[in-house]
C-alpha cells in the first residue's frame, strides 16, 4: 500500500519533534520580554538570519508542492521555483535595508514609521493578519499529507498534530527558538535534498512495460469510497491505490542506464517516453464522484516543455484568459516574497542594515540550491514507480521511500519541521500584528512588557487554531497553488505601499491605508470567486464562476499602486515632513 506507517519513520519523526520542543523550552529564557519575543533582540548573526530565511521560505509548498507539481507535470512545476526565486531579488534591492531601518517589531512598523498613523497600524495589522493566515493554509494542508504515510493517520489529525507543536514552540520562546529551528531545518532540508539527488542520479533509469489500465477512486453520497472497485481498506482483498510512474521507453531500446550525470539526467529523459496519469473526475445525480486515472504516453520532451499543466496552460492556449491567468500568478510571485509578513519581521533580528543585506544574500544563495534540486527530485519522482495518482504533494516522500526505507523517514521527519519552521514564523507574525498594531496602538491600551509577551501568546494560540480548521477545509488542493494565491494577497496588499513610501515623497497616509485595504480586499474576493474555488471549495460547476480566471495578481497589484496614487494626490497638501532619522 502507498500510505503504510513506518515504523522506523515514527521514531525518527518523534526524535525530531522532541528536539525540536527541547530546543524552544530551552531557549525560552531569552524570549521573557516583547524585544526577545518578537525580534529576539536584533542578535542573530546574519548567517544564522540568511539560513534560517530559507528554513522560513522553504514551505510545504517548496518540498511538496513543486516536487509534485514536477513529478505529475514535468517543468512546469518548475515555473513556481523560477517565480519564488525571482521574488528574492525585489527582497534583496529594494526591501531588506529599509525595512531594518524603519521598524523594530513588526511591517507596520515600517509603513508608519514616517506618519505614526493608527489608520495605517490598523490597516497594516489587518493586512498582516489575513496574509499570515491564507498562507498558514498550505502548510497545514502539507502537514496533514506527512502525517498520513508517516504515522498512518488521517489527514486531519496531521493537521491538528503540527497546529499542536507550532503552539508550543512559539508560545514558548517566540523569535528565538523559531529561528533556530528555521536555521536547523533549513540546512538538513538542502542536505538531505541533495543527498536524495544524488541517489536519484545514482540509480538511473528502467525502462518498464508502460501500465494499460486506470485506477478509480469512488466516493459514495454515504461516505464510502471505492479504490479500483474495491472497498477502501489496509487488509486482503480491499481497495488501495498502485503506485505509480514509469518510463515505458529509453534511448537506443535500452532496458536500464546505470548511473548518470547531473547534465546527461535531463539528456536522457529528452529522448526517452514516460507514462504521465490523466485526471477526469464525473459526479452522477445520486451524489456519487468518480475520479478516474488514466495512463497516458507522452515524449519526454514534452515533459520537459512548458504548458502542459492545467496552472499554466496559459502558456499554450489560445484562450486570452488563460494567458493572463500565467502572467497573473508569475508576477504574483516575484512581488510576493518581498511582501510576506513573517519575511519581512526576519529583518529585524539582524543588528544593522548590512546584517540584512548580507542575510539576504546567503538566503537567495541557500533557496536557489534547493530549486535547483527540486527539478531533479520530482523528475525522479515521476519515474520513480512510487507515485501517489491522487495526492501530488506526496511526491517526493515517496519517492525517498521507494530508494531507501531510513531515507523516507527523515526525508519525512525533515519535511514535517519545514512545515513547522514555516508556521512558527507566520504564527508569529499574526501575533505581533495583534499585540503591537491592533491590541497596543490602534486600541490604544497601556501595555506592560510581560503584558505584551502574554498577549502575543494567547494570539498564536488563537491563530493555531484557525490554521488547524482551514488546513482540514482545504485539503484537496495542491499547496503549491494555494501559496500562489497568498502570494496574490501579499503583493497586492503589502507591496503597493511599502514601494511607493520608499520612492515617493507624495505618499500620504490615506494613500497607504486606501492602497492596503483595496488590494487585500479585492486580491480575497477575486479569489473566492474564482473558478478553482468554485471547483475545489464550494463543489460548484468552475463554468459558473464570476471573474474570468483565478489568479488576481496581474489585477489587484496595479490596482493597490493606483488606488494609492490617486488618493495620494487628493490628500497631497496632508503630507507629513520626514523625520531626521528617516
């Protein structure tokens, strides 16, 4: 069966999780006033800061959205690689300086810093706090994937497990132990992805007879599910799904490669055939799905062509719309990263500017190591036999499972502290916006220092808990695509106003908080009324959708420097001097 626990994959995933809570109880003396809490006292060496920015970039969607996207589509799952690495560069140039500079806590900080506005805080802490929370989405889903191969439980309790652990560690320690467990789990993830590339590389490629039948999955309106005609179920004789992927023909008529190149890797696959499973889903009238996956040849040149997956058919179709669609989600990607809350409040555990500078640098250097490798893990993926047809985010565990039993469990366990690092520090970033921008300066109570920490607590546990319920509601979507749309509601929140407040003199307050509210608000709708939300969320036919695709990036982000221009201008004689330090 494909999703049987590991026994060895238990204990290993137990190991991690232990020391992970050791760390952050033991760290946890550094964190007793708000500056340790939540900046963790501007101390950590930048090292330290760039590799833990990858930890904190690295997601879910990272390892187990691309690596499947790779896996069931060929290269394009590798355009999200390309887009998130690109965003680095708007970080880098135009953001990790000013952002050290202007603020000290949180991104509203920075945005206020000029106008000391509480319409501004509360717009910014807002914006904060829906960004922080439709990216926690993801994670939460691709915790609820690990969980189901590694223990052999059902998603949700995946789900509730990681929103559990995430609690801990920051309610305990806060900046401190989030980012040493960021730094950790950064490092071993590009370790282990290359040790795993290497091992890929090493065993080759075999051809196989390319598979003839499909698999079916059935669920019932009562709530049973039907796998291949059989009931779901682990014993003799129930329904399970084969694994799958497959090369059905190689260069020359040959039956295996041996080991290959890093060069020769993609060569080969150029001039070989592989088996790629077609997707048709069909719902009768008594409320009966039925999902079928079908076997389909296709040129190993195809695969490595862009366009072939439904996300960026835009590439190949004839459709203005699907065009836009792509170039939608590609700038909302290189916009996103610079406009991330939980990446932004990074620079402020760095001491100076050229602490950030410097941290950026070795994040970018750490982040395009891994996509590199992603490329050739889902890749392997895809012909590794070992393939999940109804769960892309299961890809590259999988594949670990289908080369070495104790490289599956801590390829698992390392992937399940991806996720952890990456909530932590969005978790953490909801509760700043909530104890420093809304609660402290927009409601305008008197907080003590002890009485911030206490409050910033009781919010990540507040926030945890949301995460766990949008993580079981969302669970069928790939996690790359749902940090497509976070990224959407970022930039086009976030980015409008940090820009122009950085090179434009004309901007006013009115214009930050008009240009925030207007693109967070219809970067959301857009997406909630999008075709793939009516498909994947509501059950809904996704012809009856009420905008034209479902990316709103190329939309909503014009519109938010637009909304802030214009409003700008009609508020210009309320501009507020500089202040010196500025």
């Amino acid at each position: 069966m494909i999703h049987a626990a590991s026994p060895l994959a238990i204990t290993i995933f137990v190991l991690f999780v232990a020391l992970t809570l050791g760390l952050s109880f033991y760290l946890g003396r550094q964190a007793k006033s708000s500056a340790g809490f939540f900046a963790a006292h501007g101390q950590i060496p930048w090292f330290v800061n760039g590799v833990a920015f990858a930890g904190d970039y690295l997601s879910a969607a990272s390892f187990l959205g691309i690596c499947g996207m790779i896996a069931f589509y060929g290269y394009d799952g590798f355009l999200y690689s390309i887009g998130y690495l690109a965003g680095w560069v708007v970080a880098l140039f135009v953001v990790a300086e000013p952002m050290k500079r202007l603020g000290k806590f949180t991104f509203a900080d920075a945005l206020n810093s000029r106008f000391q506005s509480r319409g501004i805080k509360l717009a910014a802490g807002v914006s904060t706090l829906v960004v922080s929370v439709f990216y926690l989405i993801p994670q939460m889903v691709g915790a609820g994937v690990l969980v189901q191969p590694l223990l052999g439980l059902p998603h949700w309790a995946g789900v509730v497990i990681v929103g559990a652990v995430v609690m801990a560690i920051v309610v305990t320690a806060g900046m401190v132990s989030t980012t040493w467990v960021q730094f950790i789990k950064g490092s071993l993830l590009v370790l282990f992805s290359a040790i795993l590339t290497v091992l890929i590389l090493q065993r080759g490629f075999v051809a196989q007879p390319a598979p003839t039948e499909s698999q079916t999955i059935v669920k019932q309106a009562g709530g049973n599910k039907l796998i291949n005609g059989l009931p779901f179920g682990d014993g003799e004789g129930q329904g399970q799904l084969r694994g799958v992927g497959t090369i059905s023909h190689l260069p020359g008529g040959v039956k295996e490669t041996g080991p290959v190149g890093p060069i020769e890797f993609f060569r080969i696959l150029e001039e070989s055939e592989m088996v790629l499973w077609s997707k048709q889903e069909t719902k009768s009238e008594s409320g009966e799905t039925t999902t079928t996956f079908t076997p389909t040849p296709t040129p190993g040149s195809q695969v490595l062509q862009p366009g072939q997956s439904p996300t960026f058919a835009g590439i190949r179709s004839e459709k203005f719309a699907d065009k836009l669609n792509f170039l939608s989600l590609m700038l909302a990607l290189f916009c996103g990263t610079a406009s991330l809350p939980h990446i932004l409040i990074r620079y402020y555990t760095v001491r100076d500017e050229a602490a950030a500078r410097k941290s950026t640098i070795v994040g970018i250097a750490c982040i395009g190591a891994f996509y590199v490798l992603t490329l050739y893990m889902g890749l392997g993926a895809m012909t590794s036999g070992a393939l999940d047809v109804s769960d892309s985010n299961m890809a590259a565990p999988l594949l670990a499972r289908s080369l070495s039993e104790p490289l599956f469990a801590a390829i698992s366990a390392i992937a399940f502290t991806t996720v952890l690092g990456t909530v932590s520090g969005l978790i953490l970033a909801a509760a700043g916006a909530v104890t420093h921008d809304l609660w402290e300066c927009c409601g305008g109570f008197e907080l003590r220092d002890h009485d911030r920490v206490r409050i910033a607590k009781l919010a990540s546990l507040v926030v945890g808990v949301i995460a766990i319920a949008l993580g079981i509601l969302f669970k069928e979507l790939n996690v790359s695509y749902l940090v497509g749309w976070a990224f959407s509601v970022a930039a086009s929140a976030n980015l409008p106003a940090l820009v122009m407040l950085l090179f434009w003199k004309g901007t006013t307050r009115q214009g930050i908080i008009a240009a925030i509210l207007v693109g967070m608000v219809t970067s959301l709708a857009w997406i909630l009324m999008s075709g793939d939300t009516y498909a994947a969320v509501y059950g809904w036919p996704k012809e009856t959708s009420l905008v034209p695709f479902s990316q709103p990036g190329i939309v909503t982000i014009p519109l938010g420097f637009v909304t802030l221009v214009v409003v700008s201008l009609l508020t210009r004689n309320e501009v507020s001097p500089r202040r010196e330090n500025e």
